[in-house]
C-alpha cells in the first residue's frame, strides 16, 4: 500500500494504521494524507481515478483516535474499490425512489443522507474491526451520542455529526435533532452489537433509551435491527431496496411529528 502523507502533521498514525491494514487487506491504488487547519472538517476520503485522497483535520491527526479514523477511512477506499453496493449507490436515485412526488424539508433530506452514511460505516468498519480493536470505538460511539444528548434542541436547521467524523450543515446551526440521534443511537448500537463489542448493561444502551424517549415518533429498534443486520455480501438491488425503505420510514416519521 503506497502511503505518502502531505503537511506537517504526524505521520506515525498513519503508518501505524496501513501497518494494521495490510494485516488483512491491501489498496491498489496509492493513499495521499492532507493534513488541514480546519478543525470542523475532521475526517473524509476522497477518490479518483489513479488515487485516494485522506483529509484529515491537525486536530484529529494528532487526536488519541488518528490511528482509528485512518484506518477507517482505508476501509471506505478498499470498500470503494472493491464497487461495493455501499459505496457505488447514488443516494440521488435513493431519493427518488423513496421521495418522489412528495415535498421533504431539506433539514429531513440531509438526515437521509446521513442515514446512507449509517450504512456505508456499517460496511467500512466490518473491515476495521476485523484487522483493528474496537475498544476506542465504543469509547467514541458512547461520548458522541452523550453529547448530543446533551446538547439536544427542538426540530430546527442544525449541524449533524456522524459518530466518524463527517458532518453536513444547513443554515442555522443550534444542536443535535433528536429526530437524527435516535438515528445515530440505533447505528451505535447495531454497529457494536454486529461484532460483539459491549456488555447487556453497557451505559450506550440507557443513552440510546434516552434518545428514544426524546423521539418516539422514530422507531430506534426498527433502525437498530436495520443496520445491524445488513447482508454482509448484498447485491445491489438488495441494498437499494434496504436504503429505500430506510428512507421513507424516517422521512413518514418526521413528517408525521410535525404535523
């Protein structure tokens, strides 16, 4: 795996991490790393052609997570690679399949895309907990969904933070919507139970009730049973058909709770 990290950021996270990686997988094409000023950006990667692109916040690579977020952005660029149904579905085409002909408030859409996020992370990181462990994420998982829980506010334009770090924001940012924590509880939760990673009475279960109690209008146990029991090996038209009614059920949720 040809590694090259550009900036003045660390490079032993990454290094560390492609190690780890090679473990059990490999990158045909090579892996530039930018390490950015920007703190909000986090983590993302980007694909071309003849390369992958790592972005990476200094905030983050020198973060005690640098090694675990690298490693999971590799496993989006193998999944990438490799034309997995994750990776290659246009959530446009998601979108009309689920949506079309009905008006969608554009703060609900995002939180679509953030759902196909989910699931994309759901098949990035059947990778990195097979070559890594996953004690730091579960740590992570748990602090994230604390603070949203915290920081909750009414329905509004808001700023939505994926467990790993990708964010898109609307407008007018105020906090976490608890329409989309419950969202991201049921992803916590699915993601550490599909490997096994937390006891029956580990605190992100009573943060996720929480959360479901801040948003019954969002079936949690439905979304939970969702992502942790996705085909391991989908075909395309199954994954679609996964996202499609993902789609609609959050979308029927929150129109309903609006009106």
């Amino acid at each position: 795996m040809d590694l090259r990290v550009q900036g003045s950021g660390p490079t032993a996270p990454f290094l560390s991490a492609r190690d780890l990686f090679e473990t059990e997988r490999d990158l045909s094409l090579p892996v530039q790393v930018r390490v950015r000023e920007d703190p909000d950006e986090r983590t993302w990667a980007a694909h071309y052609d003849d390369h992958h692109v790592l972005n990476i916040s200094r905030q983050a690579a020198t973060s005690a997570m640098a090694r675990e977020l690298a490693l999971h952005e590799f496993a989006h660029m193998a999944r990438h690679e490799e034309g997995h149904p994750s990776h290659v579905q246009s959530m446009a085409e998601i979108i009309y399949l689920a949506l079309g002909g009905q008006r969608v408030e554009r703060r609900t859409l995002t939180h679509c895309y953030q759902i196909a996020n989910h699931a994309k992370d759901i098949y990035a990181d059947d990778i990195t907990l097979s070559v890594g462990p996953g004690e730091k994420l579960l740590a992570f998982l748990e602090s994230a969904l604390a603070a949203a829980i915290r920081d909750r506010s009414p329905p509004s334009n808001s700023a939505v933070a994926a467990p790993w770090g990708r964010v898109t924001v609307e407008p007018t940012v105020t906090g976490p919507d608890p329409s989309i924590t419950a969202v991201n509880a049921a992803f916590a939760l699915a993601l550490v139970e599909r490997h096994d990673l937390l006891e029956s009475d580990h605190r992100l279960y009573d943060l996720a009730r929480i959360a479901a109690a801040d948003a019954p209008h969002v079936d949690l146990e439905a979304f939970r049973q969702q992502f942790r029991d996705l085909a391991r090996d989908p075909d395309p038209s199954t994954y679609r058909q996964v996202l499609v009614e993902c789609t609609r059920s959050y979308v029927s949720a929150t129109e309903q709770a609006a009106d």
